[in-house]
C-alpha cells in the first residue's frame, strides 16, 4: 500500500480546480486527474475538510477506509488560503522556505510564510 500523507501540493492543485469548477457536487472521482491513488484523494480531501477549506457533505460508506465529501465550493478560509498561495512563484518559494523542515508544516505555517513572500513580492514590484 502506498503511503498516505497530506499533499500540499495535491490540497492546493484541488482548491484551485474547485474553484474553477461551476459544479456544487464534486466528489473524489473529479479530482482523479490530479492523483491516481485514490485513498491519498480521499485522505488529502478530509484534511483539507478538518482544516475548513471546504464546504462539504460527508459520504461516507461503511466500506471504505477513508471519509468522503461531496465538495460544494471553497470555505472563506479555503478561498484565503488559496489567494496566498495561488501564485506560482509565490508557492515555489513557499515550498522551497519549507525543505529545511522536511517540505511540509501546517496549514496556518504554509499560509504565514506564503504571505509574507507575497507581500514581499507584492512591495517589488
């Protein structure tokens, strides 16, 4: 089985597809562009619904290993969240002030540290 960890890569490539989404319904099977391990889908989704990016609805069966949602659209937290870290350049560097630390920190970390280079950024130019 492969690992299951939390993909800030993968949470940001989902937000930014929700976004973009006219769809009030998205589930897993929306994102499989994006990854193609399903439980890490299922996984990465959770955590970005327990860290109140998302709205959703749980799906939940009992057979499955992973909780699912049915995502209607991006929280006010996940909008904010994904305007900090929206740019490329901006997500590079932010990724980058991470590999000291092992690549990953928490959500508030990531969106603290993606700010400030924004703003420096936004100051230059």
């Amino acid at each position: 089985m492969p690992k299951i960890k939390r993909d800030l890569d993968l949470i940001r490539r989902i937000l930014l597809q929700t976004e973009a989404s006219d769809s009030t319904s998205l589930t897993a099977a929306d994102f499989k562009n994006l990854c193609s391990n399903e439980d890490n889908l299922y996984y990465n989704i959770h955590m970005m619904y327990q860290a109140g990016l998302i709205d959703a609805v749980d799906i939940r069966r009992y057979d499955n290993v992973f909780p699912q949602y049915q995502i209607k659209c991006l929280s006010n937290s996940g909008c904010e969240y994904l305007d900090t870290i929206r740019n490329g350049f901006v997500w590079r560097k932010t990724k980058a002030s991470l590999k000291p630390v092992g690549g990953t920190a928490s959500i508030e970390v990531v969106q603290e540290i993606a700010r400030k280079i924004l703003i420096k950024h936004l100051e230059t130019h």
